[in-house]
C-alpha cells in the first residue's frame, strides 16, 4: 500500500523507497556463522576391559593437527580450528588494557545431549586458552612494536620466534577454564590493523558415565559469539569478524556390548543328588539336594536384568516343579563373579544370587570394571530339603517345569 502512494509521487521518491527497505533487509540479516563439531565414543575394548570413560575422537584441527601435535597429545590438549576472517585494531598503549591482544573468555557450559529416543545426559565444555595468529604485512622488519613480554591472566605455553609482523602464541587459563569468565591479556599491541590469520579454541570436556546411559548416539548443542564488548569470546576494542558467531555440534556415541554364551544341549536340565542315586537306591536315604548347574559365559558393558517366567509359580514366587497331583518349589539362583546385583535398594554380588518372580527384577553391573568379557558364570537349578521327602513318596512319577530365564540388556 505504501508502494501504490509512492509510485505517485516522483521517481526519486521510489527510489529512496528502494533503498530504505534495502537497507532495513540488510539490518535484519543474521549474523554470518561457523559450525564446527566435538564427537567422542564409548566403545569397550577387550584390551582395555577396565575404561568407563568416553574417547574423544573429534577430528584434528586447529593448532594441535600440525606442528604442535605431539605437544598437545603429551599434555592431553585438544583443539578446534575455527575458520576465521576479521581484524584487531590495537592502540599502542602498554596497559594490558582492551586495546592490546586482549581475550575475554567464556565460563564453563554444561550442554544437554539427546538420544534419538529421547535419553539426555549432560556434558560440561571448557574453554581453557587459544591459539592465536595475528598478522600484519606493513611493519617494519627491524622493530618488534608490540610489546608480549608479559602476559596477565593466562599462561603462554608456546609462542614463535618474536616477528614484527607475525604473532603467534598459545596461551591456557590459569583457572583451567572451571571458573567463571577471566581475562587474559599481553601488555600492548601496535597502534596498528591486524588480521586474524587464525583462530583456534583449546578445551576440555567432561563427559558423563557412559555406563549410566544407553545405547545410541546423543547429539546437542552451543553457540559463541565473538567480537567486542558483550561477547562470548570478547578480544577487546577494535574487533572485528565476519562471521562473529561459533556453533559447536555435540556428538557422544555409546556402543554398549552384551553377550551371552551358552553350551548347546542345556535346555534342558536334569537334576541329579550331588553324590548321585546310590545312597537312596541302596540305603533309601533320601537326598538332601537334587541340583544342576548350567554354565554359560557373560560378556558386557552395560547393566542388564536378569528375570523368570514360570510355568509353576509357587505363592513365594520361586518356580515349582509338578508330577500332577504335588507341585514343589525349585530353587535358582546365578553365579556371576564381579558383578554386582541391585533390587530394591539391596546391593550384593552376584553368587549364589536367588531369582524369583518377584516385584523388584534384579539388574547386575560389572563390579569394579568398566566392562566383564567371556566371565565364566552359572544358572543353578535345586530342589533342597523337605520339598525332596514329598517327590520320593511318587515313586515312578516324572517332576517337570518350564522356566524361562530372560537377560534384557539395558540397551
């Protein structure tokens, strides 16, 4: 409506038109970014049965990709490069001020990742110090004309050979970044436009308990500004970036493991006395216990439950046993050395471990380490005491059940 006034009027007037909503669109735009990612994995490893803890596997860039590779690997240093195209206008002036190679620096984030179904853990990210390229084409080559020889707020860990016209440092916080915002500044900069050669991000994560989380990969998220005043990564006055904002993708794989082994010709299970039939054929003692145990070797990183469905299931919740006319109760237990065994609120390890029907289905966990591979364990089937005396007083009679045990991997 406003264009059908003005058209009206003279061309001119459309022109200004023109060039106002121009200029209002190019306000409006958002500001350029860079994306770049971190990615670690958990993955258990026969050769390393004893890690709980994620690998970071972010691909190398930045600083620690090239030269100072084997530094930042002896020092656990991890680096994101981040593209970079802007200028520093420093003032000259020897006050350690917002004029010279000045980095405020952002405190800790903690990120929320995100399962494809919808599990979340936390990650907390640090940035603990920069890598740092400024350069300037113009100066003179007999004069160093900035003046780095202190260093407040951080650490310079690595540095060039002193260039009038090419500075390079590395430089980490002396709060390691888990604090809250800090300041780190030389003492001055030329009275002189440098370019951001580049721009590289050193820092630290912290991730979750992989053990706690279930299989899938996680993905989350975080933006930085930078620039002057008010950013996230505030390089002082005379700042300036084309693309002032830095998303960083967050992406945690957990590749949980779980395995069983079993003998083949166990399903089905004959239960015998322990010193077999003699006693009770020749003397008509009646056993004390009629077992079988059933082995099978456990593999796995992650907690999983262990429950049974019964075709006979007795008011105690054990399994039972049945001819027909009598029905007893059947004892099983498990046998998983270095696992522990959780239900309702109840914490032991996993010998001799009863399973019942019950409200609570118990879950086990690797006891101490990160992960149990080819453990020998066993499922034990018995029937015990006077339960025996009632099966002997049906001569000729087969006792039989079906009993389901089920391993649900918490995967």
């Amino acid at each position: 409506m406003n264009i059908i006034v003005l058209i009206k009027q003279s061309r001119s007037a459309l022109l200004l038109l023109v060039l106002l909503v121009l200029g209002q669109l190019v306000w409006l735009a958002p500001a350029r970014a860079v994306t770049v990612g971190v990615f670690a994995e958990f993955t258990p490893s026969l050769n390393n049965p004893n890690n709980k803890t994620f690998t970071n596997t972010s691909p190398l860039s930045g600083v620690c990709s090239g030269t100072h590779k084997d530094w930042c690997k002896a020092n656990n240093v991890f680096s994101i490069g981040v593209p970079s195209t802007g200028t520093k206008r420093g003032n000259g002036v020897a006050d350690f001020g917002r004029g010279s190679i000045y980095y405020g620096l952002p405190e800790q984030r903690i990120i929320t990742v995100t399962s494809g179904t919808g599990e979340t853990a936390e990650v907390i990210f640090r940035i603990t110090g920069m890598a740092f390229r400024l350069r300037h084409y113009d100066l003179p080559e007999n004069g160093w004309v900035s003046d780095l020889s202190e260093l407040r707020g951080c650490s310079r860990v690595y540095s060039n050979n002193d260039s009038a016209s090419n500075i390079m440092r590395i430089i980490t916080r002396d709060d390691n970044g888990a604090g809250g915002r800090s300041v780190c500044a030389f003492k001055m900069l030329a009275d002189r436009e440098f370019s951001n050669w580049s721009w590289d991000i050193i820092y630290e994560i912290e991730t979750p308990e992989p053990l706690n989380m279930k299989n899938g990969v996680y993905h989350g998220a975080t933006s930085y500004s930078r620039g002057g005043a008010g950013t996230d990564f505030d390089m002082g006055d005379g700042a300036f970036f084309d693309d002032p904002m830095v998303n960083i993708n967050f992406q945690l794989t957990v590749n949980h493991m779980f395995a069983l082994d079993f003998a083949p010709g166990y399903e089905t299970v004959n239960l015998q006395p322990l010193g077999g039939w003699n006693q009770w054929q020749e003397f008509g003692k009646v056993p004390a216990t009629l077992r079988r145990d059933v082995p099978f070797r456990v593999s796995g990183s992650t907690d999983f439950a262990v429950d049974i469905n019964c075709e006979y299931t007795m008011p105690d919740g054990r399994c039972g046993i049945s001819n027909g006319p009598s029905t007893v109760p059947l004892d099983i237990a498990i046998n998983m050395p270095g696992l522990m065994g959780h239900r309702g609120g109840m914490i032991a390890e996993a010998l001799n471990y009863p399973l019942q029907k019950d409200v609570f289905v118990p879950r086990f966990s690797p006891m101490r380490e990160g992960a149990v591979f080819q453990r020998s364990s066993y499922l034990r089937f018995e029937v015990n005491g006077d339960p025996i005396k009632e099966m002997v007083t049906h001569p000729s009679t087969e006792y039989k059940g079906r009993v389901t045990v089920i391993f649900d991997a918490n995967m």
